[in-house]
C-alpha cells in the first residue's frame, strides 16, 4: 500500500516538474524571439533553470523508490 | 546510411535477444526447483538451498547501478577486484576477489574469514560460529524481518545471517550498524582510476599541442577540448565569478570533466564502461563536500553577513530569515548532491529496464516469439534512451558546474546593489 502511495507521489512530483519545465522552455522561446541575440544566454538561464526544478522531481522519484 | 541503420538495428535485436535465449538456458532448469522452494521459504528452517524467484526487472536494475567488489567482463569472466576489508574482531584481510571462486549470479562459492561474496558484494557473516579462513559455502537465501530482507548464506546445511553491506560509516548514516569496512578497490574505484588515465592523458596530449603546435589549429584531443573548456570559461565561470575567475577555473574544470568523463564512461554498456560511478551517492556527496569547504573558506564578510543578518530588511523578518538561510547553507549542497546521483541513477535504470522489457515479454526466456516482441520494442527504446542520456551527462557535468559556479560566485561577490 505504501509503495502504491509513493508511485502517486512520484507521479505528481513529475506532473508538478512536467508544468515547471514547460513554463521555462515556453517562456525561453518567447524570450528568444523576442531577441534572437541573446539565444546564448537566455539557452544557458533555461537549462540552468530546468535542472533545479528537475532536481526537486528527481529527489521525490528517489524518495519514492527507497519508501516500500 | 540508411542500411547501415538497418543492420545495426538487426545486429542489436539479435544480440539482445540470443542473451535471452542464453538467459533462459539456465533458468529453464531451475523453473521445477522453484515450485518447491517457494513452499519450504516461509519455514523456520527454510535452509536448503532454492534457486532464484522470478526475473525481477526492479531487482536487476538495482543489482546493475549498484557498486560491486567483481567486474564482469563477458559471461562468466570476471575482473580479479583487491578485497581489503577490515573487521575490528579479525582485523585485517586483503585478496583478490577471485578467490570467492564466482559461481552464478555473482555469487561466491568460497567464505574467506567469514566474509562472502553475494550479488557481487562483500558481506560478512554475523555468527561467531562460523569458521574463519576459507571454507566452501553452499548458497545463499535470504529471509524476511519486519519489512527488510536479511541474506542468509548456507554452510553445511546451516543458515547464517549476512551482516548488510558496509560503508564508510559504518552504517551510522543509514544501511545499519555493521561489523567490518570495506576499503577495497570496487567497480566504481576501479572506474575513477580508469577515467582519471584517460583524462590526464587526454589533457596530457592537448596541454602540450600548446607548446609544440602554438599559433597553429588545434589538433587531435585538442579540437575537442578547446572548445568545451573555453565554453565553461566564457559561459560558467567568468558570468558568475567575475575578475577573480582564475582563482576557481582549476576546481571548476576539474569537476566539469570528472563528472563529463564518469557520465560518458557509465554510458558504455560493456566491459572497462559500466560503472555507474557518477549515479552513487557518495561520489557525489564527495564532490559536493569539495564545493561546500570552498565555498565555506572562500565565503567573504558579505556572505556571512547575508547569512546571519540580512541587511536592509525589519528585525522581525531577520528572526525568520537567519535559520532558513542557515538551512539554505546545507541544503544547496545536498540538491546538488542529489540531483547528480538522482539524474544519473535516473537513467540507468530506465535502460535496463528498457532491456528487461525482452526478459518480461519472453517470460524470463521461456517465449522466443516474446523475447523478439520484447526485443523490437526494446531496441528503439533503448537507443532513444541512450542519446537522450548522453545529453544529459552534458547537461549534469554543465548544471553541476553552473551552480557550484553561483554558489561560488555568491559567496565572493564583493560590490553590493542596494535592493536585494
């Protein structure tokens, strides 16, 4: 029953990631048409960005896989 | 090229699926054995010897990412490991791992003064009656306690419970009190020296086409590195540590291209590959307590000052302040610690289990039409997998480096806006 329980969490933790790094690629792509001279770092911001929200998912994944 | 996609498309089902085929041989013998060693399991002297359950695609995968005191080559051949293992009652034991004499699954036929080989890992045998020096075991089982597995080894029909795996703690911080060290040179170590030849002689050979080749086109391992290194100087380490850049581009490269290497290496599927050194949490932890103490002793009057006395904000606010930046103090480390560990470990998984896919089709090799279905879905699968995991070991060399960088940057930045 646990186990069930931390796979749901898991599975919201990526929802809630999923929402995150959408906004962030979104956003980026706005910003870089908006001005295409500064792709190279707005590209770095956005991967800087969408590791540290990933970093939050990816901890609830690890979380969820040591909770039995 | 469209051919050459094609056979190597059909070269890596057929291969995937004859290591099922090869698989099922020897599981095929075991299947009667197993009926009944699941009725003797729940016994209180569930001693004899039963064959393992199942395929279990989660177990697999944990077996492979985890570190191991053997290193597979090709089937039953395995690379002799140094064991030195200390036990504060036996004191000191070195040897090589061939010495357990590997039988199946990674597992030691041999106990050398109570320590035993299980799954590819050192354990060591939690009875005082049990025999010191070397002696033949039979197997090994394992039995249920509360929620946890405890592995029992069999030795002339006797069960002894396995104490858990050892780490460098002693097991205070999780896995358990246990009652010996494990020092020895494993899969992982034995990785990190691999990759740190490689790099040297990498950085060797680029290091001196500066001096033989200067004013000229970058050459060979040069033309690889230039680039990458001048990326990290111009977009990490100059943007967030300003002048004094020069100070911390040695400790921010070489982290860059540790962890670059660990990744790439980890991606190869086959023997000196494999080792999943930068998806284990203490060579992460490692790394990330090298950019804590920097950024510690680098940290200047403002960054303390930030820390425990905010300026320009009401003392009500300091209160609450000052214990969540303290907080922020030890937790930047740790998302930095497990966000490597969990990306890697993350994608290794995935791709075995991608390649277990051909294992649960094929009932574990009992199906050949199952074992090719498994086979045509797993290949793509773990093709896409894999290019997508050799972005990412780009992207969690440059993330990590990126934010050892900020934090670095933060903590020496000398002017200071007024707002904040």
């Amino acid at each position: 029953m646990t186990g069930t329980l931390a796979a749901l969490g898991a599975g919201l933790a990526v929802i809630g990631a999923g929402i995150g790094i959408g906004n962030i690629g979104a956003k980026a792509m706005e910003a870089i048409a908006r001005q295409p001279e500064a792709v190279g770092d707005i590209r770095s911001n956005m991967i800087l960005m969408a590791a540290l929200v990933e970093g939050a998912a990816l901890i609830v994944i690890i979380l969820a896989f040591f909770v039995k | 090229m469209r051919k050459i996609f094609i056979t190597l498309f059909s070269a890596l089902l057929f291969t995937f699926v004859l290591s099922a085929q090869g698989h099922e041989g020897h599981d095929h013998d075991d299947q009667t054995t197993h009926e009944h060693a699941d009725a003797t399991e729940h016994d209180d002297h569930g001693c004899a010897c039963h064959h393992d359950e199942k395929y279990d695609a989660g177990a697999t995968a944990f077996h492979h990412i985890a570190d191991a005191n053997t290193f597979r080559i090709w089937g039953d051949l395995y690379l002799p490991l140094p064991c030195i293992l200390y036990a504060p009652e036996a004191g000191l034991s070195t040897f090589m791992s061939s010495k357990f004499e590997l039988g199946g699954h990674g597992d030691g036929t041999k106990a050398i003064d109570r320590f035993v080989l299980h799954h590819g890992t050192v354990m060591r045998v939690a009875d005082d009656k049990f025999p010191m020096g070397e002696v033949a075991v039979e197997c090994f089982t394992s039995r249920k306690e509360g929620d946890e597995d405890v592995f029992q080894v069999i030795y002339q029909g006797q069960c002894y419970d396995l104490h858990k795996k050892s780490t460098l703690d002693g097991g205070v911080l999780g896995g358990g009190i246990t009652s010996y060290y494990d020092f020895s040179i494993t899969k992982n170590v034995f990785t990190m020296i691999l990759g740190l030849i490689l790099l040297l002689w990498l950085f060797g050979s680029a290091a001196k086409a500066y001096t033989t080749r200067d004013g000229q086109a970058p050459k060979g391992a040069q033309s690889f590195l230039e680039p990458v290194f001048v990326f990290i100087r111009d977009e990490v380490a100059i943007p967030f540590l300003g002048d004094k850049y020069e100070k911390y581009l040695p400790f921010l490269m070489s982290i860059f291209f540790f962890i670059l290497g660990m990744n790439l290496i980890g991606q190869i599927p086959f023997f000196p590959g494999s080792g999943n050194v930068t998806g284990n949490l203490a060579v992460t932890m490692a790394l990330t307590l090298f950019v804590f103490i920097i950024v510690q002793f680098s940290g200047n009057k403002h960054y303390w000052e930030h820390i425990f006395w905010m300026p320009g904000v009401p003392a009500w606010v300091k209160i609450i302040l000052t214990p969540v930046e303290v907080l922020g103090v030890f937790i930047k480390p740790v998302t930095l610690m497990l966000r490597l560990f969990a990306n890697i470990t993350a994608g290794h998984i995935v791709i075995i289990i991608f390649v277990s896919l051909i294992f649960i089709f094929g009932d574990a090799g009992e199906s050949v039409a199952g074992s090719i279905g498994g086979g045509i879905i797993a290949v793509p699968l773990t093709l896409f997998m894999m290019a997508i995991e050799l972005l990412v070991a780009f992207i969690q060399a440059f993330v990590f480096c990126i934010l050892a960088a900020s934090y670095l940057g933060a903590a020496t930045e000398e002017h200071h806006s007024e707002h904040h």
